[in-house]
C-alpha cells in the first residue's frame, strides 16, 4: 500500500475523545415532516403527562446502501403493543416514536433533536455511527441513551448513555483471549485509519493475556472492492507455524464480506488456515448469504455479547416477536441489534417500575439508573448497573460496565456456542495499551 489514509472508520471507536459536532446537533431543528419516511409512532397512542403514554424513541438506519437495522425499531414497536396490551407500565402505556438516521450525520442530529421536541424521555435501543452527531443533543435535554449498539466511542464515554454491552472493544479483547489457546500465528486484517490503530491494540490485549504473541498488523483500505494481496500476506503469515493452525481475523465492519469472497479463493492454497472475527461484521444472516456450511466462515470463532440466539434465555423475546409482530421479516431474533434492543426494553421497563408513580422524566431515568438500579436481563448480560466506578475510567471508557462476551463457531452452517458461559474481559481491557 502507497501511503497511509488517515480516515476516522466507524466500525471501531477510537480511545481519544473526539470534539463533538455541537454547532451541528444544535443546528437541526426539525420535526418529523423534515424527516423521511420511517417516523411515526404506535397507532393508537399519543404522548403527553400524566396518565398519557410515556413517549420513547428509537432510532436505527433503514433502507440505505450501507448498514441498516430496521429490526431494532420494529421490535420496538412490537415490545410496546405487548406491554401497552398488557395495561402498561404502572398503568401508563409506551408510545415509540421511530426514526431513520440514514446512516447520515445530519439526519442523527435531527433524530436527536426530534426526541427533545416531541418530549420523549429516553432513546432506547438504537444503533447510529454518528454518536458524537447526537449525545450533545440529548446531554442537553437530559434525555438518556438507553442500549446503544456499542457502535462508537462516545456511547462509552457520555454521562447520558447506559450502554448494555461491552461494544467493540470487549468484542476484540474476548476475541484475543479466546485465540491465544487456539491458534499458531495470528494476522489481524483492518482498516488503514485512525480507529483501526486502535483495533490491533484491542486484540493484542486479549492475545497477551492468553501468553500468546502479538498479531500481524495488515492494513487494508476499508472501502476496498477487493482483498487479495491483503488475503495472501494473513494467509503467508499464519502458516509460519506448520505445528499448529493460524488464525486470520479480519476485521473491516462492513466490508467483511467483502475480504471474505477474496480470501475465500486465497485460502485454497492453505485449507489449514482458520478465520475468526466479531459480531457486528458477521452474524447468521452473513452466514446463510455466504453459504452456509458450504461458506468461508465454516469453522470460524466469532465473539458476541450475549448466549447464542438458539439458547432458552431468548424465550421471551421470541414469544413476544411471535404474539405481536408474527411475520414481520424485518425482525430476526439472531440478529444482534434486536437482542440489543430486547435487552435494552428490559431495563427500560425495570427503571419505569422503580419509578412508581413518581413522574416520567428523562431525569427521572438518570437518575434512577445512575443512583445504583440493578438491573436482571435474565441471564442474557450480568447484572446491569451503571454506577460510575462499574466503568473502566483507566482507557476513557466510563459508561462501559459490562464486560461479558461469549465464544461462538460456526458449525455445520449455525452459530452455536463454542463453551458454556461468558468471559470477562475487564481486566484484559484495562491493561490494554491504547491512545
């Protein structure tokens, strides 16, 4: 490669703060006329006081060329006719106000914007790239950020976010951990970009911890149309070690796909080698697209935040999908953005519960959540609580308080659960060398 890019990749947050665009946020007055097709809210409830539902948004980009995550908000809906139907919430109903971000920096300051307009007390469940777009926003309208996807470093930084998940950097030290034991070399595959220098700092972490030495650093464009000299050189260096398996983990978010159909044809040479990466940039719906059994991740080791979407403690988020929202294809239980907002939906229940008849506020909400709520998911995360020494203050990441991951390989074409149980990685993370 001729020259390094310096671009800022939104797949994985970077460890410094960034400036906020807040002349941008403060900027985009707008109400949901402004915004395109995807607004609205349940029918048949309205916002308001008193004894008028409590209003909640929830935002994720739909219909874009880029990623999209239109089962977040769907499941949000279907979440809110399963409470609503059951007399609510302390016997206030939820109305969910929806919004497209677009995948588009200017569009998630006016989703923000919107929630503070139209009076919602909190923004639950959502997934956006643009964190530093819309948190200044919120911060100002005291509106929480409740179960974000993980997505972007201000999510673990901001007093108003409560993130459910360890995000990217969790993902990327569980996964090194878990390597160290199984592989020979190991050849990371990431965005030449300032985000991405933190990446190989993120699964070094992990690998040192498991006595394992350092991956290869192989630096790729993230907007590339193909991979191959980048699959060659991970395939020549995880094949050093003739005694033991090496390990390719691309790591490219989007663009995943992109190296795997390149790496695919790379790999004949070298049936040995094995792959391994995160959710976020592989999930089974990746899996079926690719293949299947028959695809390049067969066998490959992907970390994730929660049980496998096969185990029994998804029940009741499948039971309600089933009842409220039965043949809606925009909901995929497997999908890790409507795991992330079920849980999401869990604790915004339990917070309103603790809450009683006091009023509905989003200060009401922070300060709840801040002031010690635990929070049960029912095995899916550990016990939630936000308060401020739960975080890892030592890398900057101070909202970030669970630092669970699960281990899973696809088998036979399905993701299943490589061993029983979760790994922390708090320890592996706060000894990471990162800025």
């Amino acid at each position: 490669m001729t020259g390094r890019r310096r671009t800022r990749s939104t797949f994985l947050p970077t460890f410094t703060r960034p400036v906020r665009a807040t002349a941008l946020a403060a900027g985009a007055l707008v109400g949901c006329a402004s915004l395109i097709a995807g607004c609205g809210v349940v029918p048949g409830v309205t916002g308001g006081a008193g004894d008028d539902p409590i209003k909640i948004m929830t935002w994720a980009p739909m219909n874009t060329n880029a990623t999209n995550k239109p089962g977040m908000p769907a499941l949000a809906q279907a979440y809110a006719r399963w409470i609503n139907a059951q007399g609510g919430i302390n016997g206030r109903k939820l109305s969910i106000l929806v919004c497209n971000d677009q995948n588009d920096t200017v569009t998630a300051a006016k989703c923000a914007q919107r929630a503070a307009d139209e009076g919602v007390v909190a923004v639950v469940g959502s997934y956006s790239q643009h964190g530093d777009a819309f948190l200044p926003t919120l911060e100002s309208a005291d509106i929480p950020y409740l179960g974000g996807y993980g997505i972007t470093n201000a999510e673990l930084e901001s007093p108003l976010s409560f993130p459910v998940n360890g995000g990217q950097p969790s993902l990327l030290a569980g996964l090194g951990k878990e390597l160290a034991g199984a592989c020979g070399p190991v050849a990371l595959v990431r965005p030449d970009s300032i985000a991405g220098d933190e990446l190989h700092a993120m699964i070094d972490s992990g690998l040192k911890a498991g006595g394992h030495p350092t991956a290869a650093d192989q630096l790729a464009d993230e907007d590339a149309t193909e991979y191959s000299a980048q699959s060659e050189r991970a395939l020549k260096h995880t094949t050093t070690d003739p005694a033991k398996k090496g390990c390719v983990v691309p790591a490219l978010g989007d663009h995943t796909g992109t190296f795997m159909d390149s790496f695919r044809r790379a790999r004949e040479n070298y049936p040995a080698v094995r792959t391994a990466t995160v959710l976020g940039s592989v999930d089974q719906t990746v899996i079926n697209a690719s293949g299947g059994q028959s695809g390049p991740y067969e066998g490959s080791y992907i970390t994730s935040w929660y049980p496998v979407a096969s185990d029994k403690r998804w029940d009741p988020m499948k039971q309600v999908i089933k009842k409220e929202a039965f043949g809606d294809n925009r909901i995929d239980p497997a999908d890790a953005g409507v795991q992330t907002t079920w849980i999401a939906y869990t604790v915004l229940k339990a917070v309103l519960e603790s809450l009683g008849d006091g009023e509905v506020t989003g200060t009401a909400i922070r300060k709840a959540l801040d002031g010690g709520l635990k929070v049960n998911t029912g095995g899916l995360t550990p016990t939630l609580n936000w308060e401020y020494e739960n975080g890892l203050a030592a890398i900057g990441l101070t909202r970030l308080v669970n630092t669970d991951v699960t281990l899973q390989v696809v088998r036979e074409g399905r993701l299943v659960a490589a061993h029983p149980g979760f790994t922390d990685v708090r320890k592996t993370l706060a000894n990471a060398e990162v800025g």
